[in-house]
C-alpha cells in the first residue's frame, strides 16, 4: 500500500509533467522554457521532445465501453503531441583546415600521377 502508492503519486506527476512539456511544446512559445526539469521522466526524454532528436510517439487505447474515458483521453494527448514541431539537426562539426589539407593532398597526389603520365609520354 505505502510504496505502491508513492510509485503511483510519481508516475502520475511524472505524466502530468509530460503532460505540460507536451502542452507548451505545442503552443511553441519562444520566451520561455518547457518545465523538462520538473520530473525525472521529462528530464531523460528532454532531448527527444524538444531538443534535437526525431522522436515517435504510439498511443495506445483500448477497445471496450468502460476504457472510453482513457482512450479520448490518450488521444487527446497524441493530437497535441502532433502539433509539437522538432527540428533535428545531426550534431557535426567541420574543421575545415582539416578538409582543406586533406583535399589539398589528394590534389598533390593526382597532380603527381598527372606529372608522371606526362613524362612517360613525353
């Protein structure tokens, strides 16, 4: 009874928490942050909801009369989950004097084989 009910109590806030992230990441409100760190789960999926991840979410429902209730309920969540805009980005960095270099040794080496084929033929 006392753990179960306190593992109930944070999963619950915990979703309601993701609940919000949702809620704000949809509304797409520029001058303020997601609330990602007030619960452990948003703050592990903080990357993939608003960062720079691609992310897919399943919802899950059920088919009976007395679930109706949850599944509008989870529905509604996915419906705002759609509206959610994540622009992922690959998290590389060019050292162009790196490429540089390396483009200017392979222009060497086939300026070199060029100079040899010439002074073959010629």
């Amino acid at each position: 009874e006392g753990q179960g009910l306190d593992e109930a109590i944070s999963i619950n806030k915990s979703l309601t928490t993701l609940g919000r992230c949702i809620e704000f990441l949809a509304r797409n409100a520029k001058n303020e942050r997601p609330p990602f760190r007030d619960s452990k789960l948003t703050r592990l999926l903080s990357n993939a909801l608003g960062g720079n991840a691609k992310t897919t979410l399943i919802v899950c429902v059920a088919p009976s009369k007395r679930d109706t209730f949850e599944t509008h309920n989870s529905l509604e969540f996915g419906q705002q989950a759609m509206n959610v805009v994540v622009r992922a980005k690959v998290n590389a960095t060019l050292d162009y004097g790196g490429l540089s270099a390396n483009l200017q040794a392979q222009l060497d080496a086939k300026q070199g084989a060029l100079h040899a084929l010439e002074a073959q033929v010629l």
